[in-house]
C-alpha cells in the first residue's frame, strides 16, 4: 500500500491557518461576549482540532474506519459537554426555597 505524499505548501498553510487560530483565540478572550464566550472558544478549538485530524494526522487519506473513530470521539466530546452543561444548569435550582415549608 503506497503512503499518500502531502506536498509542504500544504502543511504551511494549514500551520498559517493555526496560527490565525491561535490569534483569533486571544483576541477573542480579550473580548467579553457575555454568554457567547463558550461558544466563541470551543468553535476556535474545535476547527483547530479539525485542522490538526485531517492534515497533520492524515485522516483525510485514512480508511473509513479510521474516520469513524475519529468522529465517535467528538461524538463523545459532545456527549461530555451535554452532561457537564446540564449539571451546570441545573445547580441553581437547589437555591430556591422548597414549598411547604
């Protein structure tokens, strides 16, 4: 089985999308967006992690089962964050005051 040859133009362009990354991910902490900073990060992270799985760890070219264990982890990673948010959500409810008593 012959390896797939990625030419280097694409490899800087991907760290030079990284980077922009990186820098976007800075200035946007510099920034309050209220409840949107969350949303404003882990869309940052996720494309960087997007970036990093398709070139630099060759899933682009990779069989299918390879693409599948990649996206039953970010399947997982959503899962997480569902658990987490809902415990989190629902943390201010044992502040209100019980009727009947």
């Amino acid at each position: 089985m012959a390896e797939h040859v990625t030419p280097v133009r694409t490899y800087l362009a991907v760290f030079a999308a990284l980077l922009v990354l990186t820098l976007a991910t800075w200035l946007a902490a510099q920034v309050d967006f209220g409840p949107a900073n969350d949303v404003i990060a882990l869309t940052i992270a996720v494309t960087k992690a997007l970036l990093v799985l398709w070139f630099f760890m060759h899933l682009r070219y990779s069989t299918r089962m390879t693409m599948l264990t990649a996206l039953a982890g970010f399947f997982w990673l959503g899962i997480l964050i569902a658990l987490t948010l809902n415990d989190y959500l629902t943390r201010g409810s044992s502040l209100l005051p019980v009727l009947g008593k």
